[in-house]
C-alpha cells in the first residue's frame, strides 16, 4: 500500500479538523512528498499546548503499514508554549522538511491517531 503525500494528508487532516469542530491552520509548510509533520494542540481553558509528532517507525506493526501515527512530545501532555516551540525550532534545525499544525479546540483534541505503547 502506497502512503500518501505529507502536503494531502495535511489538507485532508485541516479539512477533518473542521468537520469535527476544531479550527486548524498551517504554520508552516514541509517538503510535498515525505516532510514530516508536526501538530501542535491548543485548548483554551489553560493556554497549555501540546505537541505531537509522527511517530517513529519502531511503532507501526504489519498490519497498519502506511498508516500515519503520531506521539506526544512530553509526558505531561500539556505544556507550556514557550516549551513547545523551543522544540519546534531544534526540530526544524533537524529537519527543514518539517511540516507545523496548529489546532485549537476547547476540549484539547488532537484529531489524530496517537501511536500505543
């Protein structure tokens, strides 16, 4: 099975955002065929955030091959912006691919498929 390109999973991902009651932008566009993503979380009760990125390939198992799965970049879920984007940045200075999601919904939901230990 072929998995689809970061830019259509992206526009697929803002318009199920939508659908669904949340509000997404794009921050900051990666490489079309395979930049990685990233989706940065918003709830309004606390001003925390979340970040999640695309989980590593150690995650995926036979059965879901070409699925996208994501993980949370810290254990306390939730945290500050400022802590974020510090990790953004090293992130970007790894990898200048790297595609950015911002959601905001009140409830804090990711929308995405979070990889299980």
């Amino acid at each position: 099975m072929t998995r689809v390109t970061s830019d259509f999973w992206v526009s697929a991902f803002l318009r199920r955002v939508r659908l669904e009651g949340g509000f997404a932008v794009l921050r900051r566009r990666g490489a079309l065929e395979a930049g990685a993503i990233a989706v940065v979380v918003s709830r309004a009760a606390d001003r925390l955030v979340a970040l999640y990125l695309q989980a590593p390939q150690s995650a995926f198992d036979d059965t879901k091959p070409a699925d996208r799965l994501f993980v949370s970049a810290y254990p306390d879920l939730f945290v500050e912006e400022e802590r974020v984007n510090a990790k953004l940045a090293r992130e970007i200075d790894f990898d200048p691919d790297l595609w950015i999601v911002d959601v905001e919904d009140r409830d804090g939901r990711s929308f995405l498929e979070i990889a299980r230990d």
